[in-house]
C-alpha cells in the first residue's frame, strides 16, 4: 500500500472540516459510507488515502462537491 501523502493529509483536513461544519460524528459518518469510526478517522488524519469512491460517497453524505476536498492553487 502506498504512503500517504501531503495531498492526502490536506484531503483529509478538508474531509474533517465539511463533517465538522455538517456537526456529525465520525460514527455516523462511518456508518453512511460503511467504514468504521477509526477508518473515517484514518482518512481525517491523513493516515490512509481515500479511494475516489469512498471520497464521492462522502461528497454525497454530507452534500458537498467533491472539488471541496481538493487543494486549490490557493490553498499554499
């Protein structure tokens, strides 16, 4: 499996951030896409990728574009 990487802990950060702005749990989130707190929390930490599927079904959970959980060109 291939190491995470500054992409994928900013993904993450931005993961965390639209669940927190949403005020749901990590649990709950978990539950919607069918991955244990810990992964959701893994995927928040930066500690592993996040497939594009899981990435567009947590897009479609909590109602955000996908393009939110990308780093912009202004986001440096």
């Amino acid at each position: 499996m291939a190491k995470a990487t500054k992409i994928d802990k900013e993904i993450g950060q931005k993961i965390e951030f639209h669940r927190l702005l949403k005020r749901r749990s990590r649990k709950w989130l978990g539950d919607k896409i069918e991955r244990s707190y810990h992964q959701v929390q893994n995927y928040e930490y930066g500690k592993n990728r996040v497939s594009a599927s899981t990435l567009l079904a947590i897009a479609e959970v909590l109602k955000t574009p996908i393009a939110n959980f990308f780093p912009n060109k202004n986001d440096k």
